[in-house]
C-alpha cells in the first residue's frame, strides 16, 4: 500500500498533441485566440442579458447559465494545454488531475441535465404558450437551474476517491491533452471494475436520461406545430426560435458519444481531436450561435455597445 501511495503522488505526463508538436507556436495562437474570444462572447452574453430588462425571461437565464458553465468549462482545460505549447512542461500533479478530472466531468454533467431543461422551456413556450409565465416562474425556473447544477456537483463524489485509491505504475503518460476518466483509468494497475462501473453509469444514465427529454420535448413540439399552425412560414419562424438550442445539442451529444462509446477499434488521436470540439469548440460557438440567430440578443449587444461608447465620450 505505501509503494501504491509513493506512486499516487507523482506526477502524470500528459503527451497532449505530440504528433503536431513541431506546431506548437500554431496551436498555441490558434487556441489561445479561441480562449480569449470564448471568454469575451459568454462574458458578452451575461452582460447583454443583465442589462437589458427585455430579456429577462426563462429562456435567457438559461443561457446565462450555460454561458457561466461554458467560461467554467472550457478554463478548466486550456489554460493547462496553452502552458504545455508554450513552455513544454506536459506534468501535472496527482492532486491537480484529480481536480481537474472532477470538475470537467461535474461540468459536463451540468450541461448535459440544462440542455434538458432548455428543451423543456422550449416545449413549455410552444405548445402552452397561455400558461408559460404561470408554468414557467421565477421560483421554478431558479429551482430548476439549482437542479442543473446539483447533480454534476455530487455525482462525481463518489468516482473522484476511488480513483485516488488505484495504484499506478512508475511512469504514467496520459495520452490526452487533459485528465479524463478514460485514459487515466487506463494507466492503472490494480482493479478498476468498480469505478469504472460507476463511470459508466453515471455517464450513461446521464446521457440517455437528458438526451430522452430533449427528443421526447421536441416530439411533442413538432406535433404541437404540425397540428395548430398550418403555414409554412408559421411554422419556420416557430421552428427558429428552436434552431440554435438544437445546433448545441447536436454538436454536444455528438462528439461526446463519439469520445466515450465503446468502441472495438478505439483511435485515441481522433478522441483527443473530437474531445477539442466540446471543450473548446462549442464553449466558443455558443455566444456565435445564441447571437447571430437571435435578433433581441443582437440589438442588445448593439444597446451594450452604444453605451459603452456614450461612456467613453462623456470622459
């Protein structure tokens, strides 16, 4: 037990993106432009939505939500692969792994369940459109954006100290750009059937549960548009207002079944490029998404922006 407790407290070696490593000043640019432009657009979002009283409905809170996760999400990983490319330095302490280990997946988790409950606000706003304000209240939709975030929180409790009890071999080279659960189960050398189980579960009962009320939501309002609106212009216009939650589902619940269905012929490479697009691609694309397809949000950044410059002249 003492040899297995020396080795939990080394470092890991994270290998990142060696095979581009001749790159590394590209990839460093090209990533750090993608950070600082996600933090900027989410940052946007949230002052957009605070300082315009117009779009204080459910549905913007939600996305205030999710840009708040997306700043959480994409600086839990990053600012670690920029030091990598710029300083070579691809250590990272048994601790700090952990942590960041807890956090990605809390944070995942937490998405996965808001996704859901934008998919049901949606349905809510659609087919009972009389009765949104009433269903849809201020008390129920902060109960509901506390019920995103609990479960990501307390879920990964459990797996996070067992895997701090596995022991690991001398050298232990994540072959990924970050700790994820996958490769630093791989490197173990005692048994790891029961948080592995437990990640499994976890991750599917996650997955299957909120992509189940996200297409049972979009069923209901399909039919719903179907049934009471007969033109097609109508019907697109209400189908827009859909458009950009179902462009981040699409990319989210994508590339995540990608990165962790078992697969038979497991390419790691292509599951670190895929592992990009959630935690750093759609965190970017989502102020993009949430903004250019929606007018209200447009002409509040231009009110934001027009206020900014009233500032700037009075001094």
């Amino acid at each position: 037990m003492e040899n297995g407790n020396q080795t939990n407290s080394k470092d890991f070696e994270l290998i990142g993106f060696i095979d581009y490593e001749d790159y590394n000043l590209l990839l460093f640019t090209v990533f750090f432009t993608i950070y600082i432009l996600t933090l900027i657009g989410n940052l946007l979002i949230i002052v957009v939505v605070y300082y315009n009283t117009n779009l204080h409905t459910p549905m913007y809170f939600f996305i205030t939500n999710l840009s708040c996760l997306e700043i959480l999400y994409v600086s839990t990983t990053t600012p670690k692969l920029l030091n990598m490319l710029a300083t070579n330095n691809n250590k990272i302490s048994f601790c700090w792994c952990l942590v960041q280990m807890y956090i990605f997946h809390s944070l995942g988790i937490t998405e996965c369940y808001l996704l859901a409950i934008m998919a049901i606000d949606r349905f809510v706003a659609i087919c009972k459109p009389l009765r949104y304000s009433v269903i849809m209240s201020t008390k129920v939709v902060r109960n509901l954006s506390l019920m995103c975030w609990m479960p990501g929180l307390f879920s990964e409790f459990i797996l996070v100290p067992l895997t701090s009890q596995i022991t690991f071999g001398e050298r232990n080279l994540v072959n990924h750009y970050f700790c994820d659960i996958v490769p630093i189960l791989s490197l173990a050398c005692s048994d790891i059937t029961v948080p592995v189980t437990i990640n499994r579960f976890v991750g599917g009962f996650t997955t299957l549960f909120n992509l189940a009320i996200v297409i049972l939501m979009y069923i209901n309002i399909i039919y719903s548009i179907l049934k009471t609106i007969k033109t097609n212009i109508g019907r697109k216009k209400v189908f827009s207002t859909c458009s950009s939650h179902l462009i981040v589902v699409t990319l989210i619940y994508g590339t995540a079944c990608i990165v962790y269905t078992p697969k038979a012929s497991h390419s790691v490479e292509y599951d670190k490029l895929f592992a990009l697009v959630f935690a750093m691609l759609t965190p970017f694309l989502n102020p993009i998404i949430y903004s250019l397809r929606n007018h209200e949000v447009i002409q509040g950044v231009k009110r934001c922006l027009q206020s900014i410059k009233r500032f700037i002249g009075e001094r």
